[in-house]
C-alpha cells in the first residue's frame, strides 16, 4: 500500500462501486483517446482499460507510476505534473478530441481546470470527481453566490453538469470535506467563442469585474477600460459582475477590442 502524502494532496478512492460509476460516466467509444489524471494507485485505472484501448494515465508521485507500470501494463504511464502536460500533444495523431478524466487534488482543481479550459480545442469532455463546493461553482448561475470567476470560465467553452455526490467516507485518507463527480462537454468549436476578441482578454475582463463583485462594472472595470481610452457600456455600468451571463463578457471584451 501507497502511503498518501499530503503535499501531493493525495486522497485515495478505496471504493470500488464509486469507481466504476465514475468510468461508466465516461462516454467515449472503445477507441477513443482517454487520458486519466491523477492516477494514484490505479481505483480508476483498471476499470477504464477494461473499457478503453487507448488509455494514458498521468501521476506525478513515482511510487505510483512504478505500482500502475507493474499492475496496468497495457495503460501508458506517464510521470508528469499534469499542469505541465500538452494536451495537443496527448491527443497526437487521434482523429478525435480527448476523454479526460480524473480524481482530482482539491488544492489544484481550479489550475488543473483553468489548463483544459487554455486547450479546450483539443478536449471534448471531462469527467471529474472534485470538491462539492467547487462543483457547485461550475454549475452556477447569475445573482447567486457561487457564481463567479470559474462559472463565468468554463460555462463559456462547455456544458457543465453535477452528475452524483460522493461521501468523504470512500478515501483515504477521509477529507474534511465531501466531494462530486462532475461531467464537462465542450463545445464543438471553442474558438468561435472568442470571435472578434480573445481568451486573454476576457479572462481578464471576468477576474477584474468579479474580484470586485460588490462593486458596479463603472467602477470595477474602469481602470480596465479607461487603458484604451473607453468608458464601460451603459447598459453594463450599473450592474455588477454576478448580475451577467457568460456571454455579457464576450460582448464587453469585442468592445473593448474594437477601434
């Protein structure tokens, strides 16, 4: 047995029912590319390559890679830290997008999910098990609470669903906290999201209005605008960040782009 390490925010899933509703979650064909993250000692290994005959599994801790290389010898193991990982180059020659799929560390969930949304075009769906609250933020929607920066982020490129929570009772060691399996879908054509403006520019759109979500966009984005010598559109100045959809940010990006 593996001892977790709790700077590798290692919580290892020991049920085996939990595991095999994660991977029947997955909806990717036989021969699809799937890439696993965060393998750890392999709960999700062996049933996705029972499913799956193109299968990579990536985990940082070398223990762990030598017990998966050993117990999975048909599954390509990779040890990497995901956050360092192409996904153009994990899709390779694949005629199709990737299948991504993973028990996620709680301490890297929004970086791991920021890194997919950065290579959406390459992925077309993910399922993860993460923390509650932090699944409750992807589904989220306006005037409400949970709805900031990663609902905005991802419900942008991708239909987002909670599929089933998951006790904190089938790790080890137990989190404080309990977690859910999330599914992502993207869309067909991500890039076609940020026709007219782009990626960068409206990230930076949604952290600037949302780190000051009590303040109104004239204020919160007025620095941002006033860069390019422009004003915050009127029907946007008097509302703050939670009271827009996703699409509000597309259309202030394209205009803070326009000449």
């Amino acid at each position: 047995m593996i001892e977790p390490r709790k700077r590798l925010g290692q919580n290892f899933l020991r049920d085996p029912n939990t595991a095999r509703k994660i991977v029947a979650s997955v909806t990717a064909q036989p021969a699809d590319r799937v890439i696993e993250i965060g393998a750890g000692t392999g709960a999700l290994t062996g049933f996705l390559a029972r499913r799956f005959n193109n299968l990579s599994a990536i985990e940082i801790d070398p223990r762990a890679t030598d017990h998966l290389k050993e117990e999975f010898p048909s599954v390509h193991v990779i040890e990497k830290d995901v956050l360092e990982c192409s996904y153009a180059e994990l899709r390779g020659d694949a005629a199709g997008r990737l299948y991504v799929v993973g028990n996620l560390p709680y301490y890297l969930t929004s970086e791991i999910l920021f890194r997919i949304l950065d290579e959406s075009a390459q992925v077309k769906e993910a399922v993860f098990m993460m923390q509650y609250e932090v699944a409750r933020r992807l589904v989220a929607v306006p005037r409400t609470k949970e709805y900031g920066i990663l609902s905005v982020a991802v419900q942008l490129e991708a239909h987002a669903e909670i599929l089933f929570p998951v006790s904190r009772n089938v790790f080890f060691p137990k989190p404080d906290v309990r977690s859910a399996v999330v599914r992502l879908t993207f869309l067909n054509d991500t890039g076609a999201v940020y026709e007219g403006c782009d990626r960068h520019t409206v990230r930076k759109i949604i952290r600037t209005a949302f780190n000051q979500r009590r303040k109104t966009l004239r204020n919160s984005l007025k620095g941002l605008f006033s860069e390019s010598l422009k004003t915050v559109p009127s029907r946007y100045s008097p509302l703050r960040a939670e009271e827009l959809v996703p699409k509000d940010f597309i259309e202030l990006a394209r205009y803070l782009h326009t000449g």
